[in-house]
C-alpha cells in the first residue's frame, strides 16, 4: 500500500484552542477517502509510524492524522476542548484525571474485553503496552567503575565520583514533564532512596529535561554520563538502530517504575467508529506473542516483572493523589528544594 504524507502545519483544524508551539510533531498519513483519523498522543512519531501502517493496512480509506505533544500540553489541550478522536499518552495519571474528570467517551469491544484487567478501568480507559524507567550510561564515560544495580550503588557512586558527573547527568523536570512527575512521584511510594538520590544528583548540576529521547541521545553522543529514568523501550530503540555507540541499559534491581501507555476516546471524537478500530488494533498487539516492527513492548512483558516484585503502576483513583493540588504544590516545593540547589 502507498502511504501519503503531508508536513507539520498542512492540517491543524483539531487543535484551534492551541497555540502552535505546544506542537512537536504532525504527519499526515492519506488514506483512500477523506475520512480521517485524528490521534494526539506524547508517542514518538517514529515509533509509532508501523501501528498506523498497519491500521492502514486493514482500513485502508481512514487517514490518519498523528500529532505529537507533551504530556503536559496533551493534557492541557483535552482540557480546552481540542477536537481528536483518540488520545494516546505515557503519563497515566493524567489520562486518568481526565477520564475521571469525565472527557471520555465509553468503548467496548471483545479485543478490550480480552485485556488483563490491570489494563483497563471501566470502559473507559485502556493501556496497551508496558514500559519500565531505565538508567542510561554512556559506558566509556563509566570505563573502570562497578555498574550500579540499585538506588543505594547509584548514590554511592556519583558521590564518590563527582568529577566525572558534574553537569553530566540527566533527568526529567518533573515541573514540566507528566511522565517525569509520575515517575517521580511513584518512586517517592516506594523506595527512601529517592529523596537522598535527588539531593546527590542536585549537588552535580544535573541536567533537567521533557523528554527520554533527548536524553537517550545525549548520552549515545558522549554528553551525558548518564540520565535517570528514561523510557526503557526509546532506549531498545536507540541500540536497536545501531547508534547507540558507548550506551548501555541499567536496570535498577531494588525497584523499577513500569508504565502503562493507556489510550481513550475523547468526549470530542468525531470518529469514534475509527478510534475504536484503532484501539482494538493497539489491543490485539497488546497481546501479542510474535516478534513484529513494534518499537513498544507488549503487555504480556509485564508477567515475568510482576513475579519479581516489579509489577505496572496501577490505574485507579490512586494515580490521582499527587494530582491534588496541595499534594503537587507540596510535592514540587521538596524537589526543588533537592534538585536546583
């Protein structure tokens, strides 16, 4: 099949509320009719370009408009009434703010109904891949010392090594970035070393950004030693493209956050028959067990790190206590507090 793209900025009559800076990516994928597809989502265009291959494959006369945002911005622009038909985010707790707060439409079919139940609340809300935070090294950068297996080795050695990470660490600006705050605040639920680990990495100037691939590609040029909970699958893909060079993939052995990237029908679908394709789609995948061009690890991944005691975050209400403005206010003033120092 013949896939037609048109440039950033040809089609942009979803998100009139939005000014178009809050815009990081848009491709246009022509179908065979004028019926189209409009997605907003925080996924990499790359790595989603053979789902909507293959969407396109089995509906050929849908097009597919994919715009790419920050969770953040994602979230704000749901918020404001920006027109989509399916909304696609690695910050879960956001996505579910919102379809608690009642911006999504209800969908059910049997490739929903065949998800774990962890994957899914209420109709509403599905998740389709799961993703564990990751440390990234630059190996070179790290040549003589012992690799880290767990929070407590981490601290360990960039205290004792300061010369070598001084401005040369990476991490999320959890001031910005939804998926950097969740996996911040998830951490904090769960292990005592977050705090001590924010005020080491906040004495060594570390780097603060939006987004994993950034990072990922700092540290595969040398610019970084190292960035800190970046998305496990943007790594794969890096080193799965060769171009990873000195990077290597750490797994923290004492506690990992594992991600669901979850997908809903927004309020303002104007396809909902080709969002629900869509999902089912991303649903059948979810559940697959052939090796494919998929660059998102699937949710049957999930069952070997649950036995180990490193089971997805949940979606539930409890996702939204950090979100509580006060808990948030509070939360950000102590991060602050540790990391800009």
């Amino acid at each position: 099949m013949r896939f037609a793209y048109l440039a950033l900025g040809l089609i942009l009559t979803w998100c009139a509320p939005l000014k178009a800076q809050t815009i990081e990516d848009q491709r246009v994928f022509l179908g065979t009719s004028d019926r189209l597809l409009r997605i907003v989502s925080t996924t990499d265009l790359a790595v989603f370009v053979p789902y909507i291959r293959s969407f396109q494959e089995e509906h050929p006369e849908i097009g597919v408009d994919y715009t790419v945002m920050s969770s953040s911005d994602l979230h704000q622009a749901i918020r404001q009434g920006a027109q989509a038909d399916l909304v696609i985010s690695s910050a879960m707790d956001l996505q579910f703010q919102l379809v608690n707060d009642g911006f999504a439409l209800p969908y059910r079919s049997d490739q929903t109904d065949a998800l774990p139940e962890w994957a899914r609340w209420r109709d509403l809300i599905y998740a389709f891949t799961t993703e564990p935070a990751v440390v990234v090294i630059n190996s070179a950068s790290l040549q003589g010392l012992d690799l880290p297996t767990t929070r407590q080795d981490l601290i360990a050695m960039l205290r004792d090594n300061p010369e070598r990470f001084v401005g040369r660490i990476g991490t999320y600006d959890v001031r910005n970035s939804g998926l950097g705050y969740l996996f911040a605040t998830q951490e904090d639920r769960s292990t005592d070393a977050f705090w001590r680990l924010n005020e080491v990495m906040g004495r060594l100037d570390t780097r603060l950004y939006c987004c994993s691939s950034d990072m990922i590609e700092d540290v595969a040029a040398g610019r970084l030693a190292l960035a800190y909970n970046v998305l496990g699958s943007y790594a794969a893909e890096e080193l799965a493209l060769g171009s990873g060079g000195n990077m290597q993939v750490i797994r923290m052995q004492d506690f990992s956050n594992v991600m669901l990237r979850t997908m809903f029908i927004p309020a303002t679908v104007q396809d909902a028959e080709g969002a629900g394709a869509m999902i089912d789609l991303l649903s059948r995948l979810a559940l697959r067990s052939e090796p494919g061009p998929w660059g998102l690890p699937s949710l049957n991944e999930a069952g070997e790190r649950a036995s180990l005691g490193f089971g997805p975050i949940r979606l539930g209400p409890a996702l939204l206590t950090y979100l509580d403005p006060l808990n948030r206010r509070s939360f950000l003033l102590e991060w602050n507090n540790a990391m800009i120092q």
